[in-house]
C-alpha cells in the first residue's frame, strides 16, 4: 500500500479548512496521514485543530510567525518526508477533493511511470472553480507533446510545471530537487519549483482526478491588474520571477521579464508610484537567491528560527 502523506497550509480560512479536512478524510484511498501547517492564523484555527478528532493520524503544526504559502508548503513536505511518507499531497486550505482525487491521481502517476519510467516527478489534479468551470489561474502548462500518454489509453496528459492545488510528489523527487523556497513567501514559488522538477521528465495532470477550488473571483492573475491593494502579492511575484529568471536562466531573461513587466504594466495603465514599486522589485531579484533546502541535510546549529508548536496523534 502506498504511503501518502497530506499536506495541507492554513492560514485565516478557518470554514474553509473545515472542508478540507472532511474532503481529505472521506478519500476512497485514504492518505496514510495528514500534515496541517497553520500559518499562525488569528481565526480560531489553532484552538480548532488542537480540539479536532481526526479519523487518520495527523500532526499539526502552528508556526510562531506567517511564512507565506511557500513556507507552510515546504515545512509540510518537510514534515512528510522525515515520517517516511512515499509521497506527499499538497494543497491549500481552499483547496476541496473530489472523493476519488487522491486514488485517480496515484494511479495516474503509477501509470505514467509505467510509460515514461521512474523519473516522473509529479502527478496533479484537474482545478475547477465552485461552479464546475475550469479553474482559470490553476492551468498546468502543458509540453509540445502533452497528449503522448492520452494516446496510449491513459487518462493523464504531461506538463512542465503546475500550481500547488492538489500535487502528488514522490519521496526521491523531494530528496533529489529538495523543497520549495521558503523566502519565496508567496507568489511564483509553485512555479518555480515544479519547473525545477520537470527538467529531465514532465510531469502529469490527471483528468479524471478533481478537486475544486473555492477562491474568490474565477480570473487569471496578470501584472495589468496592480491595485494598492494587490501591491504587496505583486511585489513577491515580481521579485521571485526576476531572480529565477536571472539566477536560474541567465541575464537575458532577466531583461525579458522587465521588459515583460513594463509592457504589462503600461497596457494595464497601472499608476506610476505602482509601477516604480514593482521596477524596484524586479531590481530586487538581482540580489535576492536563497538556497535550496534539502531534507536529509543537518540544519545549521546557529539556525535562530522560534520552534514551532506540534501536536501529533493516530
């Protein structure tokens, strides 16, 4: 039987963590247990997931400090990994699993590694919105050859690089690529990371694998729709990209983000403080380049970070 190990981040969505939760215990293949990162909610959400009964072992974890959707994700696959898990399951607390989400998509990827050998690096589900459309920021890109395994009677088509909306991620890739950037914080971190996966085999989505994300407008995300509101998720958008693009790829496609970002920017006729804001942001990344973290690695003695509170049971 297949070791999987449920991830799900956390942070303020307190009902909506409530389905989740349900829709992860009531899988027809149950995970063998649940990671919860609470990403030190001010909800009630701690109070709740240290009173909840789960019906699968569990470990909850409350930060001391919000690390963003990047770093609640690499702590839970952290987290997964280090308890011996095959796999890890990845989602965000509004992130709601058809019941045979996670058993399609562990077929799904056996049967990918079955034609395309042991160097497939993740399998992920089909993203609708609440009203059964298709989830507009959720698209996984595709390769030239997307459709090879659907020729081949499989239910699943081959990706570069997806969101972390329902990702299944096997143990050797976690060991080999390690874990997503945690100063990444919020914003191209999915991107980035299962980029890094597929540099030698793609990846697949799994058609017939479903879970429904229940966010708030159904749209895709340009820089053409900067607001002051939306600056502060824009600012980590930009600063990521850029310093994938220079440190990752190389000089040039740094210029072509800027110059992507400009374009997108001037179209959008977003305010020239917005548009300064995010020009120093993608300076930025010219600086900015954490390292990746490896699980099986001894963390440094000096490491200062407040310890986490844990509650573990099952």
């Amino acid at each position: 039987m297949v070791d999987v190990a449920a991830v799900v981040v956390t942070f303020n969505r307190l009902e909506k963590l409530k389905t989740v939760l349900q829709r992860v215990e009531g899988q027809t293949l149950a995970p063998a247990r649940v990671v919860v990162i609470d990403n030190a909610s001010t909800d009630g959400t701690a109070q709740y997931l240290d009173e909840r009964e789960f019906s699968i072992p569990f470990e909850v974890v409350h930060l001391p400090t919000n690390t963003g959707g990047a770093g609640g994700f690499a702590e839970g696959m952290l987290r997964g990994y280090v308890a011996g898990a095959d796999h890890v399951w990845i989602m965000d607390d509004d992130c709601y699993p058809q019941p045979t989400a996670l058993e399609n998509l562990v077929r799904g990827f056996d049967d990918a590694v079955g034609e395309l050998g042991g160097d497939v690096p993740f399998a992920c589900s089909v993203v609708e919105f609440v009203d059964g459309s298709i989830c507009e920021m959720n698209n996984p890109v595709p390769t030239w050859d997307w459709a090879r395994l659907l020729v081949k009677g499989q239910s699943s088509v081959m990706v570069t690089a997806c969101s972390f909306v329902s990702v299944l991620i096997p143990r050797w890739a976690i060991a080999e690529y390690g874990l997503p950037y945690r100063d990444y914080f919020i914003w191209f971190d999915d991107r980035e990371y299962t980029m890094r996966l597929t540099r030698r085999c793609p990846g697949v989505q799994v058609m017939d694998s479903t879970v429904i994300h229940d966010m708030g407008e159904n749209r895709g995300v340009n820089f053409a729709m900067v607001t002051k509101q939306s600056l502060w998720k824009f600012a980590y958008g930009v600063r990521n990209e850029s310093s994938y693009q220079l440190h990752h790829r190389g000089f040039l496609y740094y210029i072509e983000f800027g110059a992507r970002l400009f374009v997108s920017l001037h179209r959008g006729r977003v305010s020239w403080p917005l548009r300064l804001r995010l020009l120093g942001r993608w300076l930025a990344g010219a600086t900015f380049n954490p390292p990746i973290e490896y699980p099986d690695r001894v963390p440094a003695k000096d490491d200062k970070r407040e310890k986490p509170l844990v509650r573990i049971g099952g």
